[in-house]
C-alpha cells in the first residue's frame, strides 16, 4: 500500500486506529492453529459506517481485508492470506439493546462471548453456546464460524441463536438480514447464509441473539471407564435411551494424564477414558435423567460414576475439561487440533478408527470433545521441527478426515475450514459443492476481496 492509500485509511478510522508499523502488526498476523502472514495495515473499527468506508474504499483501490475478532479461531480464518488490511473489530464491543421481555439481546460484533451472559443474568437468562474461548473469543467471530461448545448436545450451536444482523457487504453497501420475531420467513434464509460464512461474504457489525432462561437445577457427574470402547458405546447408549444431557464431554486417558499434569482436577490417572456428563433443568427431571445416565454407563462397564455433590465439586470437574487444550499443548513443543464430526451412533467406530490412525502412523494423539453431538478433538500431539514426524501427521490428518467422511460424518463441526481444511473440503461436498460456493462468493464478492484463499480457492480469473 502507498502512502495516498495509508492517509485515506486515517481519514476514516482516524490516526491512532490505524497500524502500519512491522512490529505493531504481528499480533494480528496469526491466530490461534496458523502461522504468521503480516498485512500492509491494521485498522480498528468502532461503526458500522466506517466499516462501511472502508470495504468501498478497499474495492475502489482493489485491496483485499480480512476482518479479524481477538484470533482465537482454529483454522486460519483470520490470517491476512494475501496481506492487505486487517479489519479488527473488537473495539466495537458494546451492548446496544437488552430485551428481556423477548429474550433478545442485540450487540456489537466485538463484544466477547462470556460478556453477554453477564448481562443475561440480570434477568434470569444465559446465551447458550460455549465455545472453549468463550472468555475471550468475540461474538462475530463465533457466528462466522458457527461456533459450538460444551453445551452444544443440548441447546445447540450458535446459529440456533442468531436472530437478526447488520452485515457490510464487500461493497461497502450495509444490510440489515433477518428479524425479532419468532417466526420470520420474509425472503431467503440470508442471515443463515452469513451464519458459518468465515468472514467471506460481508462483515458482521451488529448482532441480535435469542437467549433463554437459566434452568433451575443442575446434576453433574464423572463416569469412569477402563476401555475407550465402553465410554464411547456408552454416549450412543445414553442418547438412544431418550436422555439429552446439556453436557457430554470425552476425555481419554493422554487427555486425562495432560489434564492432571498442568492442573491437579482430580481426575483418575488409570483410567481408559472418562465422561463429564450434566443434566439440567427442572430439579426433579435434572436427577431422573441423571439416573438414566448412571443406569446406561453402568451397562457398559463403567468401573465408577461419581456425583459432583457441591456447586464446588461441579467446577473442578469443568475446570479439567476447560484446560484440557493447554493441557495437551504442553506435553510436546506443537500440536495440531481437529474437530472431526461423526452422529453419536457411530462415536465408537470413530474413536476405534483415530486410535488405529495413531498406531498406524506412530503418532501420539490425545483425544476429548463433546462426545454427546458426536464432535471429538482428536488432538496431534507433535514436534513440527521432526521432518519425518510431520510428514507422518500430516498423512494421519487426512487419514482422520476420510475416516469421518467414510462414517457419513463431516470434517469440521465448530471450527470451520478456513486455510487448515481448505485442501480436503471437495473430498465431502464434492467438485459440484465447491462449484456453488464459488457462485455465491461471486455474487456477493465479484472481484473477491473479502478473505480471499479461505474455504476454497477461486477460478484463476477472479483471483485478487
């Protein structure tokens, strides 16, 4: 970028919010699973309207802008591919309108996940995804990649939420997609077409989400196992028993070790694998499921399932799942995590085919994820300076992407393509699939500016 093209950018966004320095821009060269591309600039966006400046200036200079959250996306999303501008937008991080009469909550795209709860109590009311960052991750990158969470068996994911949104088209033209109402079928289904959209189609400034009321009670549990096999029957047991616990969550016995090792959360060191499982709701419906749970686990041999009998109890049980990614990250200098998605009927089948992956290629994995909607994070656990261990991964990696495409399942529940997944994208929707989502990147983003290389590449002709 010349210095004309710099000055125009401080003109709309103003001079302290926009970086040009090397060094300034580091941080928002990478995010949380890629490498480091740095753009020519960073600017920090606090309206709609200079969102707006921005994309028609970009498309009148030809400039590509990849927005950005706080980076914490795990599949290159937010990384400046062919460089140009960062959009950041977490300074547009407010709270513009709380409606607790139609359990609706409207805010800025910046405002971090774990932040809308803390409005949503006053009333009674919580915002039901929980991704893994939900402390620091930001809601419109949650929507644009259709983020999941803990909570996901239950209450779903984040586009089960998301009612109405300001979007900037590439552009520049600003759109408001989407309704209040319960039931809203006025025009296409565009807000679900920008829902899962990784930033390609248009920039999400504003946002409004359906909340619901804080269930009454809550009964936890640790279910122990000696095998993977039983712990995984036992999830596809459970849900084909008729009980939909809030939370189901995996973790194996590296996972556990790991766990125990970066923070002491009392979880047992010998044993195969462990399920986390939560019902909730009314008192007495929350303690008759969790006797439905104890009665399947105990089908398949679960060696001991253990209450939380304190609000105390609960939390350190929850704090081990919570770590459970830093916890592996410090067992070798990298690793690589993936978020393979099978239906919860073949959970076994997966688990049994990731293990066979590891042996076969001599790589240590560590396995955890929200078993109960069939979304494992087998984790690669690796040194990416060992040349013929990272060739080995990587050959393991697409082995685990055919695995969960061969059992009907797909090759990313929550963390999008992006750059990391990019390559195998054709292997589940095809020539044919990849061809329609060319079209509508076409048609929103004719000279692809917006994220271009992310998802899937365009024709040679429309390359920016």
């Amino acid at each position: 970028m010349n210095k004309s093209q710099i000055e125009e950018l401080k003109a709309i966004f103003g001079e302290s919010d926009v970086l040009t320095d090397v060094e300034d821009m580091v941080a928002y060269s990478y995010d949380a699973s890629h490498a480091e591309i740095r753009p020519e600039a960073v600017v920090f966006a606090r309206t709609t309207e200079q969102v707006s400046q921005l994309m028609k200036f970009a498309y009148r200079q030809k400039i590509c802008v990849t927005p950005r959250g706080q980076g914490s996306g795990l599949s290159g999303g937010s990384v400046p591919l062919q460089k140009g501008i960062v959009l950041s937008m977490d300074k547009m991080n407010k709270v513009l309108d709380f409606d607790p009469a139609n359990r609706l909550i409207t805010v800025e795209a910046g405002l971090t996940t774990s932040e809308i709860d803390l409005v949503a109590v006053e009333a009674n009311l919580f915002y039901p995804p929980d991704p893994g960052s939900v402390a620091f991750s930001t809601i419109g990158g949650n929507v644009a990649e259709n983020a999941g969470g803990l909570r996901g068996l239950k209450y779903g994911v984040t586009k089960d939420y998301v009612k109405m949104m300001k979007v900037v088209l590439p552009q520049g033209d600003i759109v408001t997609l989407g309704n209040k109402c319960v039931k809203h079928v006025a025009g296409f289904n565009m807000e679900g077409i920008f829902v899962g959209s990784e930033g390609l189609l248009g920039i999400m400034t504003e946002v409004t989400l359906a909340l619901l009321p804080i269930p009454e009670h809550r009964e936890s549990a640790l279910a122990i196992f000696t095998t993977l096999d039983s712990a995984a029957q036992a999830v596809a047991d459970i849900i084909a028993a008729g009980v939909t616990p809030s939370t189901m969550e995996f973790m194996d016995n590296a996972t556990i070790n790991a766990i125990q090792n970066f923070k002491d959360c009392g979880l047992p060191r010998d044993a195969a694998a462990v399920l986390l499982i939560e019902t909730d709701g009314d008192e007495n419906a929350a303690k008759a499921e969790i006797a439905k749970v104890e009665i399947e686990v105990k089908k398949n041999n679960c060696r001991e399932f253990a209450r939380a009998k304190t609000s105390a109890e609960r939390d350190t049980l929850f704090a081990g799942r919570r770590v459970a990614l830093n916890a592996l990250a410090s067992v070798k200098p990298n690793l690589i995590l993936e978020d393979a998605t099978v239906m919860r009927s073949r959970l076994p089948e997966m688990v049994r085919g990731i293990t066979d992956i590891a042996t076969k290629y001599d790589i240590q994995v560590g396995i955890f994820g929200h078993a109960g909607d069939g979304n494992l994070h087998p984790t690669f656990l690796i040194d990416m300076q060992d040349k013929d261990e990272m060739a080995r991964t990587e050959k393991a990696v697409a082995a685990l992407f055919q695995l969960a495409i061969d059992l009907d399942g797909t090759i990313s529940g929550e963390h999008g393509i992006g750059l990391e997944k990019k390559p195998f994208l054709q292997n589940q929707i095809g020539g044919e699939g990849i061809a329609l989502l060319q079209n509508i990147k076409r048609t929103f983003d004719p000279l692809n500016l917006l994220n271009p290389g992310k998802m899937f590449d365009m024709p040679a002709e429309q390359a920016a």
